[in-house]
C-alpha cells in the first residue's frame, strides 16, 4: 500500500503586504506520489451512465463554458430558482480581486430580488414536495427521533420569523443562535433568512467567552438558545454558559434584551433552568401561538445573509460574511453535483450546524434541492461505535458526508452510494480504507475542499465523471480557477507544489470580513497580489492516465491538499488558531509566555501541543498543568484543548524576537535529529533545554 503524503517544512518568506508566512507544508514530490500516480479508481459503467456529469468530456464541456462565460453560465443557473426581479442580463457579476487597483470588492446578481428560505421551502412545496421530508431529527439517545416534511417547516419557520417580525427583529439585524443540533437550529437559520435577519450560529461547544466575544463584535437584536443538551451520557447546560456570556457582553456596554430559551426536555426540565425574568422566554411558550404563514422579505442578492466566526492566525476570530444570492446558486449546485443528489437518494451529513459545513451542507444545499437530510444530535461513538451504521441502516442513506477523523468501523452499509469527506487531508490509506471498507469499493468518494470563505466546494470530485486517485480532491468545481503559487507569488504549472490561490471570483465567495474590510484584504487578497489566498498548500499531478491524456491540459492535473501554510491548526477538522490557544493560556497568572503548534495525531488529524514558560520562580506540576488546560477549555471550549504542555524555560527565538515555530514542531514530533539552522537563534541553548523536558 501506498505511503501517507509527507510533509516538509521550509522557510519561505512572502513578498508583500502580510509579511511573512512561517512555513510551507510542501508534499515531497517523490515515491509517495509516484506510487498514487497510476491508481486510479474508476467509477463502474453503470454508476456513470446514470450521473449528472457521465465523463470527463462532458465535465470539461461544462467547465469551460464557466471558465470563459461566467455570466452566462451562473445566470443559466440561478435562473432555476425563484426571483422577484432578476438582476441585469449585462452586470451579472463585477469583481476586483487585486488590491493594486482598489478596494477588493466582489458581487453577484446584484439588483436581482429572491429570499432564499422561500427558493428552500416554498419554491418546493408549491412544486409538489409539500409532504415529502425535509427533515429528520435523530436524537443523542437512541429511542429519539422525529421528522418535518417541507409543509410542516414551512409553518414552523413562518411562526418563529412571524415572533421575530414582532419583536422587532428587521433586515439586515443579526441574530445569535447558540443551538445543538435540534430541528429548532436549522428552523431559527431559515427563520431568520425569510425575514432578511443576519443569522450568526455559534458552535454549542465554544466556551462563555468566545460567545460573548462574538455577541460584542456583532451586536445581536437577541440570543436563541436551549437550556440544556445531552452530549453522549452527558448533560450540558447550555442556559448557564450563556447567561455566563451576557454578563461579560454587558461589561463591554452590548447588553441584551431577549434571550428566547428552547426547551430541551429530554436533556433537563424547566424547572431546573436558572433563568431572569423579563429577558429570558420560553420558546415553547410563545412560538406556538404565532400564525404559519409570514410574508417572506424579499432582499437583494447582494444582502446578507449570514455572519460566521472562524480562526484565523491572528487571535480575534473573524466574521465570515455570506451574502444571499451568489450562496444560494453556489451551495445548492456544488451539493447537486458533487453529490450526484437525485429526489430518490437520503442524505446525511455529520457536521454541526455551528461550522459552515453545517450551514452549507445540511440546512441551505440541501433544502435547495429538495432533498430529505438527517440532522443528528448525538456524537457518533454513542452509545457505541456503530452509532453512525445504525443510523445508515434505519434511514436507508445513499449518501453520506462525514470528517476523516469520525470514528467509523464495523462494515459497509447497502443502501450508501456516494461518500464525502470534508475538514482535512485524507490521506491514501484511509481513502482506500473508506471506499473498499465503508463504500464496499462501489461508493465513489466525494472529497470536498473547501473553507468557511469560499461558501462551498471549491475542488472537488464528480462522482461518475473521471477516475479518482486516492488522497486527491481532483478538479476544480465548475467557475473555480486554481492556481498554484511560488513563494514570489509568480503561477506555476504544470507538476508542482506551492501556496493555494484562487484567479477570479465565484459566485459562493465571502464578501467581507464582518466590520473589517481591511483584514480581509490584508489577510486573504495581499499575500499573493491579484489572487485569493487559500492559507493552504497543494501540489498538483500534471502526468494523468493515458486515458485522459488528450483531454486535460497540462496543467489540469489532479490536485492533492497539503494542509495549512499559516499558524492555523485542524484538529478533527475544527479550525483552531494558533494565537487564539497562545492567548488563553497566557491569560493564566502563572503563564509568561506560550507558543502553540500543531503535530500529527492518528484519529484527530493533528492535535494541539502547547509549550509553555511559566512565570519566574514557579515549580511544575500536574496541578498546574492541568489548570492551563482548563484555562483553554474556559476561554475557547473543549475541542481546543491542548493534548500536551510542554514546560519551556524559554522559547527558541531570532533575535528580532520572533518564536521560530519550525523548530518547536520538529521538538513536538520527536524529529530531534533534524532540526534545521538553529544558528540564528538568540539562544541556541534554548532547544537543548526543551529536549531535555521533553518526557516531563
Ligand atoms: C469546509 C471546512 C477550512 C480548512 C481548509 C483546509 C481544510 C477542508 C479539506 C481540507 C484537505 C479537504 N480542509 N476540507 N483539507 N482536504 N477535503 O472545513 O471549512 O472549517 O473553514 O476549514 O480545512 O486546510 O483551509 P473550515
């Protein structure tokens, strides 16, 4: 069997604006590749007779009508969904990626008028979907369970946007939703969307000072929550972390008005809720009585939609900004396609609805489509680890979406037909393990790359359209332009490895950063002039099978993701900064100085370690190791807890002061022999001190 990709880590400096990129995650070009080179998978006959996109001629038919007809190709596309007015046939988009010329500004279907909670509800129930399911609800414990056809969340979104409208709640305000994976989470986004409100969903695991770090920067006419969930066996009060976050909000001056608390009766009563009157109500008490018919707002495309706060190497998480129309064509295209989705299939995606691909993936995509989507509560190890197969079996699911690091074992499921993977590199032994083992060597796998800024799958195979290789995400989705960079920024082609940039803009790209085009700018669009910058590194295979030699360009080889090229850290495919942990633990009064990498770990992808100096005088212990591990459970939420503290008399660094992180990861793994120039460094002795302390 083939070897995992490896990574190597190289000084590479970048030219302009955002200064310097620590390091580049670069896959050896060498026997690990050459051995995939020749491996490809092939859908069977029948699987690509009966596809969307049945071969590789018709795929770049498609593409390069995109490529070199945007407008007209995404404006064929949004035509099939419901517009009040349509936008200009001449302006359909108007982009300006490269700072040099001006402000970076991108639009799409500007001027023309939808709502996309109607195209995801009432488009479907006036088309005939009314009683078919839209959703079903799978509960942590195993005897939970319900569903909603189209009609029925229809009504029951209309009569919370209708509780929304009446108090007070217009277009364009935000809304916090601090939500577990309920049916109430995806009915409070689509709630919001039908009233022209500016969700922003919070992951339920983000500890009280990161929700009340995101209510401060957004300002929320109200907060929606649940007083409680069940997490596997156990209760989690989700009421008292946020009441925790509004007293911290209201120091800073944003104070809230209305807390609307649904309750969760199968994780605690109300009775056991801490509650205050006057702010806090029962969803239960009040959504019920409003009618199930609201008038829909009808918004520009280029309106927002959504706010969605992800890490970035700088501490102070970011407000992704989607706006509405581009996203709408965007997700509900890449889910039809990358899926192969037909009105027959079941689908099930895992994740939260608290990340984007949760927002994507299970509630916009989806709905768009039509389609009948299992959102599951539980964890998928619970009660057991056949959780996720029992799951499969009961709802007969043909197509299922989930993070490499999910625990799934036991044997493949009849009813799948198509698997996706989403969150990190899935490397070529744990591919094959998903489709000969899961997939039953039947199941194509979709391997979406992507990110919370590019709204939806940006590379991407097509399932039934050209053979896969395993470990690669393929080819660009259809209007995505890819290149490869140089560490001067300069395109290269052909076979390489270099920094992941994107040429020209897609419908499904974010707009801004929420109170903060700047960093935006600086952080996405200045590193490498004229391009978006991914944060990530790629290599691409030019050399493709014989087959398919006459049909793609040098250069449209298939692509394979190395990981992140910038301080930001995937654990089970959670984006985690690395200054954000760095701050949390500094934030301890017996901390001085922290620096956080991340290293390879076999389930999780990677897993947070953390070296630590602590202030003068103060001795070690396993008390205080294990009161920095809280610390950052406090401040961020669990899954950002550092798997090892690493005591550091110092820190190894230049001597203009910077913490060289290349030689902290090389301690980190254990590569003790190979830890590059280290004649830089303001103190040499520094890395045998931390050697030393390495099994302490
Ligand atoms: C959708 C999502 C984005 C980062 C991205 C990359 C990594 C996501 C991947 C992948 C390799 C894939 N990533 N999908 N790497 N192959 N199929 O995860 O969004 O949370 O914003 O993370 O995740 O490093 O830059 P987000």
């Amino acid at each position: 069997a083939a070897q995992p990709l490896r990574h190597v880590d190289s000084m590479a400096t970048m030219p302009s604006g955002a200064g310097k990129i620590p390091y580049l995650n670069a896959v050896i070009l060498g026997e690990a590749l050459a051995s995939e080179e020749n491996d490809l998978v092939y859908p069977s006959d029948d699987f690509s007779r009966q596809a969307h996109v049945p071969s590789p001629q018709k795929y770049l038919e498609l593409y390069e009508r995109s490529i070199k007809d945007p407008g007209g190709f995404w404006s064929d596309v949004a035509s099939q969904f419901y517009w009040k007015h349509k936008w200009a046939p001449d302006h359909v988009y108007s982009e300006n990626l490269d700072v040099r010329k001006g402000p970076v500004q991108i639009e799409w279907f500007k001027g023309g008028i939808t709502n996309i909670c109607y195209n995801c509800l009432d488009r479907n129930v006036e088309s005939g979907l009314g009683d078919t399911v839209a959703l079903y609800w799978e509960g942590n414990d195993l005897a939970n369970d319900a569903s909603l056809t189209y009609s029925q969340l229809l009504h029951r979104v209309s009569q919370l946007a209708n509780y929304l409208k009446d108090i007070g709640v217009r277009k364009g305000d935000a809304v916090i939703v601090y939500l577990p994976m309920l049916l109430e989470l995806p009915i409070t986004m689509l709630a919001c969307a039908r009233i022209g409100a500016v969700h922003s969903v919070v992951f339920a695991g983000f500890s009280a000072e990161s929700l009340a770090q995101r209510i401060i920067d957004c300002k929320p006419k109200l907060v929606i929550t649940c007083n409680a969930v069940k997490r596997g066996p156990k209760v989690i009060p989700l009421k008292d972390i946020v009441d925790a976050a509004l007293v911290q909000s209201s120091q800073t001056g944003v104070s809230i008005d209305t807390c609307l608390v649904y309750e969760n009766a199968l994780a605690m009563k109300r009775e056991k809720t801490n509650w205050q009157d006057g702010r806090d109500i029962w969803w239960q008490d009040v959504i019920p009585k409003y009618p199930t018919k609201c008038e829909v707002e009808w918004v520009d495309a280029e309106d927002p939609l959504f706010l969605l706060y992800t890490s970035g190497s700088t501490g102070k998480p970011k407000g992704v900004l989607h706006t509405t129309g581009g996203y709408m064509v965007y997700t509900a295209t890449t889910f039809k396609y990358a899926f192969d989705y037909k009105p027959s299939d079941i689908y099930w995606c895992t994740a939260d609805c608290g990340w984007i691909t949760g927002h994507s993936y299970v509630t916009y995509g989806p709905l768009l489509n039509g389609a009948t989507c299992i959102v599951f509560e539980g964890a998928p190890n619970y009660p057991d680890s056949g959780r996720c197969w029992d799951i499969v079996d009961k709802y007969k699911v043909t197509i299922f979406y989930t993070a490499p690091t999910l625990y799934v074992t036991r044997y493949s499921r009849k009813s799948l037909r198509i698997l996706g993977s989403v969150g990190e590199p899935i490397n070529p032994s744990a591919w094959r393990w998903f489709y000969n083992v899961v997939g039953d060597s039947r199941c194509p796998i979709s391997d979406t790359w992507w990110q919370t800024e590019t709204g939806g799958f940006m590379i991407t195979p097509l399932p039934g359209a050209w053979p896969q290789k395993p470990g690669s995400a393929t080819f660009p989705f259809f209007g995505v332009q890819p290149v490869i960079v140089d560490e001067k920024g300069v395109e290269i082609e052909g076979e390489c490895s270099g920094y992941l940039c994107v040429k020209g803009s897609w419908p499904g790209a974010f707009r801004t950063l929420y109170g903060d085009h700047e960093r935006y700018e600086t952080t996405y669009f200045k590193p490498f002039a004229g391009y978006y910058f991914t944060g990530d590194g790629c290599s691409r295979q030019a050399k493709l099978a014989n087959l398919h030699k006459s049909m793609f360009r040098d250069k449209d080889g298939y692509h394979w993701l190395t990981g992140r090229v910038d301080d930001v850290i995937n654990v089970s495919g959670h984006r985690i900064g690395t200054a954000e942990v760095e701050s949390a633990l500094v934030s301890h009064p017996k901390c001085a100085e922290a620096a956080v990498v991340g290293v390879e770990h076999e389930v999780k992808g990677q897993a947070i370690y953390a070296f630590v100096t602590l202030v003068e005088g103060e001795p070690y212990s396993e008390e205080l190791r294990n009161s920095l591990i809280l610390a950052v459970r406090k401040q961020i939420g669990a899954f950002a807890a550092p798997d090892r503290i690493h005591w550091a008399p110092g820190l190894p660094k230049t001597r203009s002061g910077k913490i060289m992180r290349r030689i902290l990861r090389k301690i980190a793994s254990g590569q003790l022999g190979d830890l590059g120039d280290t004649s830089t460094l303001a103190d040499p002795n520094v890395v045998q001190q931390l050697i030393a302390l390495s099994n302490c």
